[in-house]
C-alpha cells in the first residue's frame, strides 16, 4: 500500500535545530570530534530536590493517571511562582500543565487557528513557532526584529504585521535565538498597539525568564498591562532555568476558556504529564532560588568570553545578548569567501555546514530563525567545550579567503 502524508506536512521542514544535532550526532558516531553547540539544554544536573521527590513518589505508589491538566500539588506551586516572581494571579482552573513548552504552543494554535488565520511572529525566532502554526493551517507572519534595535520587537512594526486575519502574536523574550529582552517601556509600547487590536492573543513565552544578565530584571507582559490579562497566555517551564529538559514539563497560566479548550486538545492528544515529573517540577519549583542564580551567573561569565572571541574574529559581528544562553553572530563579512576546504560561503547555512564538515563544530543557520545571516551557538555549554569550539571557530573563519 502506498502511504500518503498528511496534506498539513507535506513541506513542512525538520526543525534546523534538530536536523543539525541528528548530522553532528552521525559524524561523532563515525569517530569525529564533534562539539555541539546547536542545542538549548543546560549542562547542569537537575535539581536534587526534583529527583529525591520524583524518587519518593514512585515509592509511595503515585503512578496512576494523572488529571489531564495537571497534579494539584504542582498547579499550586506554578501559582505560587506565577504570583510571587511575576506578579500574576491565576486560578487552579487557569492553569494549564503539559509535556514541555511546545506542547502549550501546540494545544493553543490547535485549540484557536482554523485555515488562514494568522499568526505574528518576531524575527529572529524560534524555530517552533510557525512550523506549529503551519502544522494548524494557520500562516505566519514575520514581524523582523532589526540589530540595530537590539532584536526588540518595535510598536511600529508590530502595527504593520497586523491584519484583519491576525489571531495571535507570539512574544519569545528572553528571546531564543538573540538574547534580546523587552524591558517595561518596551511592553507598554506592545500594550498600546495590542489595545487598537482588541481580537489578537498574546502567547508570552518566558521560558528563559530567568537567565537575564546585567541586572536586568524580566518583566511579564500580563502585569505591565492587566488590562489586556484576558487574551495573554503565560508560557512556562522547567527545561531552562531547572535543567530539566528530560523531564518534559511545561506550564501555562491564561483565561479560563483558552486553558479549557487546551486541556480538551490535551486530553486527546497526550492526557496528564507523568506523575513523578510532576511530582520533580513541583518539588524543583520549592528549591532554593540561589541555585537557578549561581547557574545565571555561569552562563553571564560563558557569555561575556564567547562573544568577546567572536568579535575578534575578522568577519564576524557579535551583538551582546541581554539573556538566555545564546549567541547570534553575524556572518556578513564572510559571505562570497571560501572556507579551506574549498567550500563556498554564500549563506549561513553554508557556513554552518561547512564549519560542522571541516571544523567539527556544530552550530544552526539563522535562516532557520528567520533572520540571515547570522549563526545561532549556545553557551550551555562547559567551558572545556566552549573554549575549543571558539578555537576551532577562529582558525575556520582565519581560514576563510575571498573569491577570485
């Protein structure tokens, strides 16, 4: 019998970021030495607490199904942290629990898009967003986000990506791929035009909230304007700030009719979390805070060394990400040269391919991220690996020679 996809995957793409780690994994797997910097995963263990409490609710016997829509004892510590570090106050039944972030993402724009709906998304993203919306039959629209603004999303061009079609817009910030971060001024300017536009939802993902640098503290977008709280859904987890991506365990907090109609997505897609991941998060969420920021400040100092290496590097230009654990140089320099291996650098896809061929480091082309070009390499890395991947990046780029 001959199998025919889904009319909803036909050119729908690998996400870069996976289709990148699977060519490093294969090269590594044949004997190269290969550094990966194309993932977002921590390098720090998980939490204590969340493995002793995940242990002891096995012990105790807590395997059956769970609520679809989450354990009462981690929705009270997600309301908890909703309210005590973002200033937000949300109802049992506005709480939403899932498998990761993505799944959040997933439930939302299949609970809300029919056909040609659109769906806002600042540029640089990540990779997720429209991929999901495409999945939904929704179409994304591209709202760039310029360098020389700090990859903010500005009121303007916000403006100008809205449509009668708009359904939602998508705000990452901490934003993954750059690092950029919107401040409260910058919000309010976002609240101005959300106000003129009163049938568009926000999806806030903030899960890199925590990972901000300089002291610059991480504003949620449902208490700078309250006003606007029924139509914003707050996007959380456990993956970052926890390094606790393993354990799959994302949370929402948004109004009543949207978490109900993502739970019923929910509960004939996947059901509730795993018990004893619920049971790690809640605990996670109750740990001592100073560990999430003694992990911050490893990943600042990471950062600070990384992106001073990359600006020395003849071609390449390196903004200074505000947060998250990523670096998005630019590669203008380099494109129309050729790489020692005789490889021609025409985009940053090639750079990238090239770098992982020649140099055996992996990084992720900023096409897939909708901005080009630029490369995307995270400093969730240990400094061993950070330290000679940025070697082998340098003598790649020293080794790179105009055509001609």
């Amino acid at each position: 019998m001959d199998f025919s996809v889904a009319a909803r995957l036909r050119g729908l793409p690998q996400p870069a970021t996976i289709a990148i780690a699977q060519r490093a994994r294969a090269l590594k797997a044949a004997g190269a030495d290969v550094i990966s910097l194309a993932l977002g995963e921590p390098d720090f263990p998980s939490p204590p607490e969340a493995v002793e409490a995940a242990y002891e609710a096995g012990k105790r016997g807590d395997t059956r199904y769970p609520p679809v829509g989450g354990q009462p004892a981690l929705k009270a510590a997600v309301i908890a942290k909703f309210r005590t570090q973002n200033g937000l106050d949300f109802a049992p039944e506005q709480i939403l629990v899932a498998n990761g972030g993505k799944q959040i993402i997933f439930n939302a724009f299949m609970a809300t898009l029919d056909p040609g709906d659109e769906v806002v998304v600042p540029a640089p993203y990540w990779v997720s967003y429209p991929l999901i919306a495409r999945m939904m039959g929704g179409v994304p629209v591209e709202a760039p986000c310029r360098e020389a603004d700090g990859f903010r999303l500005r009121p303007d061009v916000l403006r100008a990506a809205i449509t009668p079609r708009t359904k939602w817009l998508v705000l990452n910030f901490p934003n993954n791929p750059s690092g950029a971060i919107m401040e409260r001024p910058d919000l309010e300017a976002l609240a101005e035009v959300l106000r003129e536009a009163p049938r568009i939802w926000v999806l806030a993902d903030e899960i890199y909230e925590h990972l901000t640098f300089g002291g610059r503290p991480h504003v949620s977008l449902a208490a700078v304007a309250p006003d606007l709280a029924d139509r914003i859904l707050t996007l959380n987890g456990m993956a970052k700030a926890y390094a606790m991506t393993g354990w799959r365990v994302g949370f929402a907090g948004g109004p009543l009719p949207l978490i109900r109609a993502m739970t019923e997505v929910q509960s004939n897609a996947t059901s509730g979390v795993c018990t004893l991941a619920q049971a790690g998060a809640a605990a996670a969420l109750g740990s001592p805070f100073e560990r999430v920021a003694a992990m911050r400040d490893v990943y600042q100092a990471r950062r600070d060394r990384v992106v001073a290496a990359l600006r020395d590097m003849p071609g390449l230009a390196c903004a200074m990400p505000d947060g998250a654990f990523y670096a998005y140089p630019g590669l203008a320099g380099l494109v129309g040269k050729v790489s020692a291996g005789g490889r021609p650098i025409g985009s940053d896809l090639d750079f990238s391919e090239a770098l992982l061929e020649e140099a055996h480091v992996a990084v992720v082309p900023g096409a897939a991220f909708g901005l080009s070009p630029h490369v995307r390499l995270s400093f969730a890395a240990s400094d061993a690996h950070l330290d000679e991947a940025v070697r082998r990046i340098g003598e790649f780029v020293a080794g790179c020679a105009a055509t001609g």
